[in-house]
C-alpha cells in the first residue's frame, strides 16, 4: 500500500485502540511530508509516548474506571470561568489538554497551525486518554472527545465538503456521568468576546472570520445531543445581567464531588 492510499485509509477520528495506534505510528512516519515540519520535528515524538504509555491494559483499566462530568461550549459562552468557579470550591478539575500535556502554548499552536485535522485528532484523543490515567478522581473536565469531533468535523467540513454526521464513539474513553454543554445567543457571545483583554486563539480566530465554521461546530454538538447513550444537559445563558456565580449553582447540582 503506498503512502498516499495509506494517508486517505487514515479515520479522522480513532475509534479503537488500534485505530489510535496506527495513526500514532503513522505520523511517526520519517517519509510522511508531514514528519519535516516544526511541529512533528519536536513535538510528536513526546507525545506519542504520553499516548502509547496510556494505551496498555493496566492504564486502560485505570483510565475506563473514571467516572465524571464533562464541560463543553464553544468559545466565549464563559466556560473558563465556570471552571475557575469549580477549583476555587475544591473540585478536582482537568482540562483536554490536560495541563502539561503541551509544555507551551506555543507547541499547541504549532500543532493547530499543521492544518492536519488528522493530526490534531489523533493528539487530542491522546490528550482525553492521558487525563483520564493521570489525573485521579476527576470530578469535571473542561472539554473531553466532544468538542474534538465538533471542531474537527467542522475544520475538516470547511476544507473537503464532506459533513462528518455520525459522531464517532472511542473503546479506549471512559463514558462521562454526562455531558453540560453551555450556551448563549450568538449577539451576546460575539459582545462577551469584544470586551476581552486577552488575545484571539486560534480557534476563536476562525469563528471570527467565518460564521459557516461557528455553525458546523454548534451543529455537530447537537448531533452528539441527539446520538450520545449518556445524560445531556444544555444550559442556556440569555441574560448579560446573569452574573457567573448564578450559572455556576445551576451548573454544580449536575456534578459529583468525591
């Protein structure tokens, strides 16, 4: 099989171990174009042993038995501060990535700017799986598989016309207790993101400029509402006057606390 059948045999998303095994030592790859970039030069191979390390049955066992709730939204709803609200009342929170997973933000943008969704999948998949086996007893993650397969069945969408409308399900991902997604008009989003003192990511970048790419990602986190086996929960934020700590008792009776 040659490199370029290989390439388009490649799943976006990994469902199964293997899967997720093949595409690692696919990018691994030293004939692969992609394997001369930055990015791959001095990152991937870090994280193809973070991922591999956490795909052995012990680390499965151990990764399969966490139990948790997962916060999604797209950028600008307010979703860090929730999460801000969570550790500062002492829940045991992570993130996807989790910390530590890219040294810098620099490494995850070098990653974001590679335009390889099969690439950026394949690491966040990665990123969910090492949270679960390193990080004990998690009460919340801030964003899991879930926005992986919304924003990158999206950027995948804006690039080939192909809408990715099956939401994929992975064997080696612990099932979250649920799922909270919040949301808010999209007005009152784009006002909330002009009044931020920090930098655009990229993400937000591309929701900026292209409001067909904010839309494929809102409908995919429908298709997960309507295709998940598991609790989910939309929580909707239509008043500017809502202050944080009103939506966080809303948010705090759906999670469990060890």
């Amino acid at each position: 099989m040659n490199q370029q059948k290989e390439k388009k045999e490649l799943p976006l998303f990994p469902k199964t171990r293997d899967e997720l095994y093949a595409s690692l030592n696919y990018f691994c790859s030293p004939e692969l174009p992609e394997a001369k970039t930055e990015y791959i030069q001095k990152y991937f191979k870090r994280h193809y042993d973070l991922i591999t390390e956490c795909l052995t049955d012990e680390n499965l066992k151990t990764s399969l038995a966490q139990k948790f709730t997962v916060l999604e939204s797209i950028d600008g709803v307010g979703k860090s501060t929730q999460i801000n609200l969570f550790k500062n009342q002492g829940f045991n929170v992570t993130s996807t990535p989790p910390p530590n997973f890219f040294e810098t933000e620099k490494q995850r943008e070098a990653m974001l700017m590679t335009k390889n969704y099969h690439l950026i999948s394949t690491i966040y998949l990665g990123a969910c799986l090492y949270a679960c086996v390193h990080i004990p007893k998690i009460n919340i993650i801030d964003r899991f598989w879930p926005s992986t397969y919304a924003y990158q069945a999206a950027q995948y969408k804006q690039q080939t016309n192909i809408d990715i409308t099956i939401v994929p399900k992975f064997e080696y991902l612990p099932n979250p207790i649920n799922i909270i997604y919040l949301q808010m008009p999209e007005k009152l989003r784009l006002k909330r993101l002009s009044g931020r003192n920090k930098n655009e990511t990229i993400e937000e970048q591309l929701m900026r400029k292209d409001i067909f790419f904010t839309e494929n990602i809102k409908n995919n986190y429908k298709r997960i509402k309507q295709q998940t086996e598991f609790p989910y929960i939309e929580i909707s934020i239509d008043d500017a006057k809502t202050t944080p700590q009103t939506i966080f008792e809303t948010l705090k009776q759906y999670v469990v606390k060890y």
